[in-house]
C-alpha cells in the first residue's frame, strides 16, 4: 500500500463539535490539538513526507476576538507543549502564510518551532496559519512582478515551475490527498494552486473526533484511486 507523500487537512468541525456537547467553541479547539498530536505522530510513523494543516485562514480573523485569539494561544501552548517530542522525531516545522500580523507570543512561538527544528530531516510539517491561497498566487506574483520591473526577470520566462518556486511551498510536493473533516464538501481558499490534481477526501467525522485510525481509512480510500492527472488508463 502506498502512502501519500503529501497530505493537507482541513481541520474542521471543531465549533460543532463543542456546541453538540454543550461547550464553548474554544473547546473543540482545544480538543482539536489533541487531534493534531495524534496525527502529526501517526504521519511521522507512516513515512508521510510532508504534512501541511490548515489552522488559521485569512478568513478567520472575521471570527469574535476571543476565538482569534483563542486560536493563537493554542499555537503558543502547542508549541511549548509538543517542540521536544517533536524534535526528538526529527519533524521539520513550516508556516505557511504571513506570520507578522500574529499576536507577539504566537509570532514567536511560530518562528522559535521553526528556527529549532530547520535542519531536521523527518516528517516535514507544515502549519497554514494565517494563509490564503489566493493571498499566496498574489504574493507570488508579486515577487515576480518586482524582478521584471528591476530588469531581472523576462516576463516570457515565467513559466508554472517558476511560478510555484515564489509560493510558501516552493520546494514541497503537492499534495497527493487532501481531507476535510466536518463534512463540508469545499476547499476554503486552501492551497489552491497546489491542489489542482490533489485527491479530495471529505468525512463527517468532527476533527476532534478524527484518529490515526480514521487518517488509515482516508489513505485507504486514496489508495483505491486512479489518478490520471488528465490523460487516460494505461
Ligand atoms: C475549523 O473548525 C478550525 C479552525 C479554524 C481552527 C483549527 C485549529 C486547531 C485544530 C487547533 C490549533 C492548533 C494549532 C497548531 C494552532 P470550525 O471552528 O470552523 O468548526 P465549525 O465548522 O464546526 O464551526
């Protein structure tokens, strides 16, 4: 069986999952976290080379305060909770997305994970905090522009490998398999360049309620796949 070289998750269902247990939303991130423990070990285990999660969208800043910035100490408390064991298993952290408008703690929580853990050579594990994927093409070609009008860069040149080298993902894979949980059947503006033939998988299961069991089936699932990425059967 294979195992994705790339898998991105859409960690949703958190909100509902607190609200059917009668907690507040915070909660089902916090149980969200746990989720993401799991995971990021069961992915390490697997071989999975790279694992990218969706935890913060540029979308989510319309979300009340307290749940903004609810969201940021769980990155600071994930952070100091999870870095040894993490760099006891060789995971290399990323962020994807623009961390400078993050509270301080939360910038420097994300900034100390990845400055601690750049010359790991395991699991690369990437964090879209603060991302878009639209955000992400704009910035892109905005790199881009700004070498054509210093006279750097022939406009003619610009081809889809150049263009994908100016993205947060520049050197990773695309993913192979995207899941989301909570059961919404779209991507929500997560990386949408990079998922152009990535494998889509959507459960109902809530993310706090998603294990390295439930990671199996999705990979399963992939496994019975037939990607073509637009030719035909061999
Ligand atoms: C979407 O569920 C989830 C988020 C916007 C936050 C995800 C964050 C975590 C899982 C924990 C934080 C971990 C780190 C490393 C920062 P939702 O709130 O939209 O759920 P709903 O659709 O049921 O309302």
């Amino acid at each position: 069986m294979n195992v994705p070289a790339h898998i991105a998750i859409i960690m949703d269902g958190n909100g509902r999952w607190a609200k059917e247990k009668g907690m507040v939303r915070l909660k089902g991130h916090q149980a969200g976290m746990e989720s993401l423990r799991e995971i990021v070990r069961a992915c390490s285990d697997k071989g999975v080379k790279v694992l990218t999660v969706y935890a913060f969208s540029t979308e989510n800043w319309k979300r009340p305060i307290e749940e903004v910035s609810g969201i940021f100490s769980l990155l600071v408390r994930y952070v100091a909770k999870e870095l040894k064991e993490l760099n006891a298993n060789n995971v290399q952290i990323r962020m994807l997305g623009d961390i400078d408008p993050l509270p301080a703690d939360a910038k420097k929580a994300a900034q100390k994970a990845v400055d601690s853990t750049k010359d790991n050579t395991g699991l690369i594990f990437c964090i879209a905090i603060n991302y878009g994927g639209r955000a992400e093409i704009v910035r892109a070609a905005r790199l881009l522009a700004k070498q054509a009008a210093e006279g750097q860069l022939d406009p003619a040149s610009i081809d889809e490998a150049m263009f994908a080298s100016q993205l947060y993902t520049a050197d990773l894979p695309d993913p192979d398999l995207i899941i989301r949980t909570g059961g919404e059947m779209r991507l929500s503006n997560f990386l949408t360049w990079q998922s152009a033939y990535s494998e889509l998988y959507v459960t109902d299961t809530y993310w706090p309620d998603f294990t390295p069991d439930k990671l199996q089936e999705a990979i399963d699932v992939f496994n019975g796949r037939d990607r073509r990425y637009g030719g035909i059967k061999a």
